[in-house]
C-alpha cells in the first residue's frame, strides 16, 4: 500500500494486486529518493570546487612562526593595564578564563558551510602564547602593577593576592608626562630632560634596556595611559623632519604620548593606541610606521556604550528605521573618569565617540531617515561607582509612516573588564602583524579596526563602525594570510 495525491491535493491509497508488488513499489520510491539527493550532492560539490571541501589556496603572508618572547610595554599602568596583566597571569596558572578574547577563544570557519572546518583563531595562525609574554611599563606614579590592581579596585582582592609575586616585579619606569595634556593628575615619576628629543632619547633607551633585560624576541608597545587634552593636527606632525625639528624646539603641540609613539616606532616596535588622543593618528607617525615596518593602530578601545551603539545602530539602517534622536550619559568613578572630567580630555573622547553614528547610518544617503539626528554624549565623574561604569542610551526611533517609537539601553559594566580582552587580542595580533609579509610595511592595521571606537585609516577613506563588518575583515585578513578562500556570504551555490 502507498499514498498518491492528486492535482487538487487530495490523498489516495495506491492498490497494488499483492503485498510484493506494494514491497517492489516502496523501493523503487527510495531509490529514485536516493538518486535524487545523490545528485544534488554531487552539484552542489562541483559548485564548491569539486571535491568534499575547498583547497585553499597557498598561503601568502603570515610570515614567521612566533618563536621566543614577546615584550609587552605599556604607558599608563591604570586600572586596564594592570586588570590585562593580572589576568593574562591568572590565565597562565590556569585559575581565570580568557573570556572576551577574540584569539583566545574565538574560532574561524575556512571553506564552505558543508566543509565542518571552524578551528580555533589561535591555533589557525601563529600567534604568541600566553606564556611567552612578558612585560614592563610607565608611569607617572610609583606603584608596582600589585598596588596599582589594587588601587584601581577592579579585580578581587583575593585573586590579586594569588598573584602578588608576579605583579610586584612589574614596576613602572619614569613617565614622559606633561600636565598641560592631563590636568586631573600629577605623580612624582616623571623624566625630566632638556627637550622634547631627550626624553625621547630617554624613552629609547628604556626600551632597547627592556628587550635586552626581559630576553624578548619582540616588542609591542600599547598606550593605556590617561587622556589628554583635545589637539588637532599642525604643521609639526605633517612629516618626519618637521617633527623631530619640533622635538628638539619643545614644540608645545607634541603632546606625551607622540613621543612614545615616535620612541618606539623609531626602534621599529608596533605601536596601539588605546585612548582617543591624536598620538599615532598623524601623517609622522604613518611616515614611521611605514618606513620601519612597525604596525600601528587605534584608536580608543569599543568596550560599553560605543560597542552597543555599533550593534544597534547598524540594525536600525538594515531596516531603514530612521532615528531623529540619541542621548547617551555614563556615569563612572575611576581616575579615567576624573580625567575626564576635564573639558579638555572630555573633548577628546566626545569626538571618538560621536562620529560612530554618522559614518554607520550615512544620512548623505538617507536624508528622510538620518538627516537630522540629535546626537548628544555625556560622561559624568560619579565616584561611587569606581571602574562599574553605568552607560544609558535613549534611542528614539521612527518607523512605518514616520511614526516613533523608542529604545532603552542601560548598560551596567566594567569597564576594564571590557577593555583587558581588547588589550590581549591587540597585542597578538599586532605582533602577527609585524611578522606578515603583507601586513608590516601597511603602517594603519584597519582589520584591527574592531577593537577601536575611532578606527584609523589612510587619508580620504572612511572607517567602517559596524561591529560585524569589522569582524569580518578582520576574520577575511586572516584568511587571506593564510590563502583560503574569503566569505563573502553569497550562498547561491548550496540551492542549485
Ligand atoms: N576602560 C575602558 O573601557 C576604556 C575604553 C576606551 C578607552 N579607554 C582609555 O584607556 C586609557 C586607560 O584607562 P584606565 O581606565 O586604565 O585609566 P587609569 O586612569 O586607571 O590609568 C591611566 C594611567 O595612565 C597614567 N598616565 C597618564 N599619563 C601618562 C603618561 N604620559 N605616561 C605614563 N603614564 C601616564 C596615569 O597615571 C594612570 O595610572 C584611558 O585613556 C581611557 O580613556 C578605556
């Protein structure tokens, strides 16, 4: 017995003269059943290149394997600092957990959705492991990274007490600092020398001493320090010669963290900057990258409020809802929050943050929609909050025939939590960076662009903000490096 329908739908019982001719009916169905799929198996693998998976291609450019240790050199030893080295120890004795690390945790799918390839980031390119890390920093105070954890209140006490061997032996190295660019601080570890171009020099020979004392086969240096004030960008910054003049004259447009900048790519050593100063984002330190072949990226890490604003507000543009208003207010107590409290260095981070929404919702192209968007930042100095940060979004939103509608964000995070991850991944792939053929001589690491609220790019282009646009770049960079094929998400080829 077997069921047939007929043109209108209707079910009918097949009669068949004996139960064999029903046996023989039922398995010529599952033969046909089976051709069938077989053959669409077979096309959709002749789609896919032919064979059960995709070959990659060879592979172009993750350069040298990561062999020996990696020097991680840190100005500003502050509540992200020290909760990145406390955990990345803490991890290293197998007590912690490196959630939030895109190359510790993360994986990449290679080939199709049917090739079932998805290793593991770390272990697809050469990354440094944890344990080959080590590190050293400044600072303008004196705390070692034990006391600094400590004041900063952001780990347990308890875990830091398991790891107080290790981040006693971390102390900080006199600053290059300038209160002018900082105004809420003041530390007595600060290099004192008679220009700009000496405390540079300064700066060279703290960290040619590092590499030679630590043993380590490379270096990274990664601003953690504080804010500084609002510049923009003069004749001084503009070429090689025109800076280092400035260096030697004490030009008063030099901030601090330029000469850090220029001390290490001027030793060759990749530079990350993870606040919204100027720093690396100036044609000098481009000209310095590029001729040294010491990567550089930034800036200011997307940890809370802007990583929510560049999920929501792509969503918004996907679906043409358009948006006449977005009121964002933090309220903080740590010493980046004191900074901050500064007009100065609160102009810096205001222009980080609000140039998200425009670069994401592109109201040149969508007038009706984004034309005329209240975009408004506010970031207020609340100590009894320490490093748990409140962020609180007010969204309003318009739909079907304009009419509007509204979203609540209230974040309740911390923020260092949210930055240590940030930190880690910078420093890896930064240093697949300057082991890649293809990448160490770019200068601007834009596939790094997902770390940053402000990203970096070559003059004339603009940064792309959407979280899962700058995924996968970054994920196609490291496919590219290793000759497999990029994904594009186009799909056709498994509905043939
Ligand atoms: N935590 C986050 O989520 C987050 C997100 C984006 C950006 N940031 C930026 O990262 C930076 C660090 O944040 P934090 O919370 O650790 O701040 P923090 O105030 O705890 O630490 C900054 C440290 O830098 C030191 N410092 C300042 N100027 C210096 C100089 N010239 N040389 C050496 N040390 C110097 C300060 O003394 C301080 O110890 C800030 O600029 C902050 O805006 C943080």
């Amino acid at each position: 017995m077997a069921d047939w329908w007929d043109a209108d739908g209707r079910r009918h019982r097949k009669q068949f003269s004996s139960s064999a001719a029903a046996r023989e009916h039922e398995h010529r169905e599952t033969a046909l059943a089976h051709a069938e799929r077989a053959s669409r198996e077979m096309k959709l693998a002749a789609r896919t290149g032919g064979g059960k998976r995709s070959q990659p291609k060879p592979e172009t450019g993750t350069g040298e394997p990561a062999k020996g240790k990696l020097g991680v050199m840190i100005p500003g030893m502050g509540a992200v600092a020290t909760t990145f080295v406390a955990g990345v120890e803490a991890i290293r004795k197998g007590i912690a957990k490196p959630i939030g690390s895109l190359t510790q945790m993360g994986t990449i799918r290679l080939g199709k959705r049917t090739d079932g390839r998805s290793p593991k980031v770390k272990e697809f390119v050469p990354l440094a492991g944890l344990d080959d890390l080590v590190f050293t920093g400044w600072d303008i105070f004196e705390d070692n990274m034990y006391e600094a954890a400590s004041n900063a209140g952001v780990l347990d006490q308890r875990l830091l007490d398991q790891l107080k061997p290790f981040l006693t032996s971390v102390t900080p190295r006199s600053a290059v600092f300038d209160h002018n660019y900082v105004k809420k601080i003041d530390g007595p570890n600060v290099k004192k020398g008679k220009s700009k171009m000496d405390l540079a020099e300064q700066l060279r020979d703290d960290i040619r001493e590092f590499k030679k004392t630590s043993g380590a086969a490379r270096l990274i240096t990664m601003w953690c320090g504080s804010t500084e004030s609002y510049i923009e960008p003069t004749a001084a910054h503009q070429s090689l010669k025109a800076f280092e003049k400035a260096l030697r004259e004490n030009d008063e447009m030099i901030a601090p963290s330029m000469i850090y900048a220029y001390a290490s790519l001027i030793e060759g050593v990749p530079f990350a900057n993870g606040a919204p100063n100027l720093t690396v984002d100036l044609p000098v330190m481009l000209e310095l990258s590029r001729k040294n072949e010491a990567p550089i990226c930034g800036k200011d890490f997307k940890t809370g409020q802007t990583l929510m604003k560049t999920v929501l507000a792509p969503a918004f543009k996907a679906r043409l809802l358009g948006l006449s208003g977005w009121y964002s207010t933090n309220i903080l107590g740590n010493r980046d929050g004191e900074v901050l409290d500064d007009p100065g260095s609160f102009k810096t981070k205001e222009e980080s943050k609000l140039g998200v929404l425009e670069h994401i919702l592109q109201p040149g192209l969508y007038p009706e929609l984004y034309g005329n968007i209240f975009h408004k930042v506010r970031i207020n100095y609340y100590p009894p909050r320490g490093d748990n940060k409140e962020g609180w979004d007010n969204i309003d939103i318009f739909g079907w025939l304009g009419y509007p509608m509204q979203i609540k964000v209230d974040f309740l995070c911390r923020d260092s939590i949210l930055a240590a991850p940030i930190v880690l991944d910078l420093v890896l792939f930064l240093d697949l960076a300057q082991r890649s053929s293809e990448l160490k001589g770019l200068g601007i690491q834009e596939w790094l662009s997902f770390y940053f609220k402000s990203p970096m790019t070559v003059p004339g282009l603009y940064p792309e903000h959407d979280l899962f646009i700058q995924l996968m770049k970054l994920k196609n960079t490291l496919r590219h490096l290793k000759g497999e094929e990029l994904i594009t998400h186009l799909g056709l080829e498994y509905y043939d």
